[in-house]
C-alpha cells in the first residue's frame, strides 16, 4: 500500500548542532560537555516528525559546500527522499546551546543567497514534481527566506502547487508570510510573535489569537493556527469556522526546539488521514509535545503521539462577530 506523501520545501535549511554546557558565561572561555550535530531547518524537522508518524517525506532546499552534504547525507539516514538544489553560498549552521539548567539558547546563522539560478531551479524541480511524481502529496512550505531571494518566492511554489491540485501548507514569518497569503494557502501556522509582528497587534490569550486566525483568513489562508507555546494553540478551521482550542499536557521536556514544526507535521498527517475537527486537532498537538520527549529535535517517538492523543485539552471556542477593519 502506497503510504502518504507529504513534500517539505525549504529555502532556508541548516545544520544543526546541539552543544552541552555548564553554563553559559559572557566574556568567559566555557568548556562544552558534547556537540552533536542533526539535519535541521524547520522544514527538516517537519519532514523527520512526519516520517515518524508514516508519511513519506520528501525534502528538497537550497543545499551548498560540505555543511550542504551533511544535511542531505542525514536526512537519507532516516529514510527521508532528498531533492538538493545546489546553491552559490554554503549551508548555515544553527548552534543549540543547553545549560546543565535547562535553559536552552538559540544562535541562528543567516542564510546565504543561493543565488537566481538556484531559485529557478527549485522552482523547476516544484512544477515538475508536481506534474510527474506527487500526485496527491501534501505541500509544507516552511521556514524563513534567505537573503537577496524575493519575498514572493514562497507565493510562486504556493501557486504552482495549488493549480496542480496539491493542497499547501505554510509556515513562514514576515514578508514571506504577507505576500505567501496572497496565494491562498490551504493551511498557516504561526506562532504568537510572527502572528504579532504581522499584524500589528498583540495575541496575549485564546480570543485574540482567535482574532487573529480570522485576520489570517480575511488575508488568504483557507484555514489558520496560532501557536502559543506551553498555552498550546487556537485553530480556526475555515472562515465560518468551528474554532478550537487545545492544550498539551504538562510534561518534563528535553527541548522545545522543533516543537512547532512537529505541530505542523501533525496536522499534515491528519490531513492526509482525511481527519479533521478535535481528532486531527489532538493528534498535532500530541505529535507537538511528543517533540518535547524525543531525545533529538522532531524524531519523535509515535507511541509517545498515541498515550499524548487523550490527554490533550481540547475546547469549541464560540464564533463571535466580527467587525471588518
């Protein structure tokens, strides 16, 4: 039986490396206790957590120099189809640095341009893909644009994928996600700051990121999520709704980085598997905090996805009217 296939395009990917540390000391010398390094960029962890759950995850990005070689050499050891699209700069490197705390520090390199060409090529491979080998696969788009690369790029893939019937999930912040809502993408998830800085207003609880899902529909967005970190998400399924809310259990968790990428991973699956409403909306959330317990970023366990499922709150937000801005 053919399973499930759901395409990850990435404009933006990296390596990362996971670096242990005592504590981390301004202006000091600091000795790591390891380092690590994992395929990454959020389109990456999207495609390892749907690999997880049974999809067949395809992934194809900008890839340059050896860093690009380790990331695709990675990806391949889990199983993972890779489509590299060879770019002018070098592949970035993302350091994870985890205190013996807990407290967990982010350092994200810029990403090179990739160059004209290796922009046409991506889109190439998209339409051609689309035309010959995905049939019925499932579009994620995630993650920021690198630099000198157009901020309609993400709209282009979203048009091409749409007019061959594939249905275009988008997970993007700024100027990306402005103009990739123009091109109506089937789903959006951002999180609470990107939802912010987009729009211009805060999200400080459940109805205003349901506010702000109804803007995100209003602009483009056939369906949208508003992440809230550990406060879960609020999901508006289409304009007249249902609206959702959903909290995850508590839990111990090693690392949140790819938490929301894992949520993205999720509800792709259960879009794939024909769910909707509160089973697909408790399987991304599960398949979130699954993320929490895996020992790497987005190689979640499915067991963990299965007893997380019944444990997550969920909750039929009312649909209050609305004045148009």
């Amino acid at each position: 039986m053919t399973r499930p296939m759901i395409v990850c395009l990435s404009a933006n990917p990296g390596l990362d490396r996971r670096i242990r540390v005592p504590s981390l000391a301004p202006g000091g010398v600091i000795r790591a206790h390891s380092s690590l390094a994992l395929p990454g960029g959020k389109a990456a962890h999207v495609a390892m957590a749907a690999r997880a759950l049974g999809a067949h995850s395809i992934w194809i990005g900008f890839l340059g120099g050896a860093i690009g070689d380790e990331v695709a050499e990675g990806l391949r050891k889990l199983a993972i189809d890779v489509l590299p699209v060879p770019a002018e700069s070098p592949t970035r490197v993302n350091l994870e640095l985890v205190e013996d705390s807990g407290i967990i520090t982010e350092v994200l390199e810029p990403g090179g341009p990739p160059g004209s060409a290796a922009q046409a090529e991506m889109l190439r491979l998209c339409a051609q893909g689309l035309r010959d080998h995905w049939k019925g696969a499932l579009i994620s788009i995630s993650g920021s644009l690198p630099a000198h690369v157009p901020a309609d790029f993400y709209a282009k893939l979203i048009e091409a994928a749409r007019a061959a019937g594939s249905k275009v999930f988008l997970d993007t912040s700024g100027d990306a996600l402005r103009t990739g809502l123009e091109a109506k993408p089937d789903f959006v998830k951002p999180n609470r700051k990107e939802s912010e800085a987009l729009l211009g207003r805060p999200v400080r609880n459940a109805q205003e990121a349901l506010d702000a899902a109804h803007e995100l529909i209003r602009r483009g967005a056939r369906s949208a999520a508003v992440t809230l970190g550990a406060d879960g998400l609020v999901w508006l399924e289409s304009k007249d709704g249902p609206a959702w809310s959903a909290r995850p259990p508590r839990l111990n968790p090693a690392s949140t980085v790819g938490c929301g990428d894992a949520t993205l991973a999720g509800f792709a699956w259960a879009a794939l598997q024909g769910h909707a409403g509160e089973k697909a909306l408790r399987l991304a959330v599960a398949t979130g905090a699954a993320n929490c317990l895996a020992e790497f970023t987005a190689r979640i366990s499915a067991d963990d996805v299965q007893s997380i499922t019944p444990q997550v709150e969920v909750q039929c937000l009312p649909l209050r009217p609305r004045s148009r801005p």
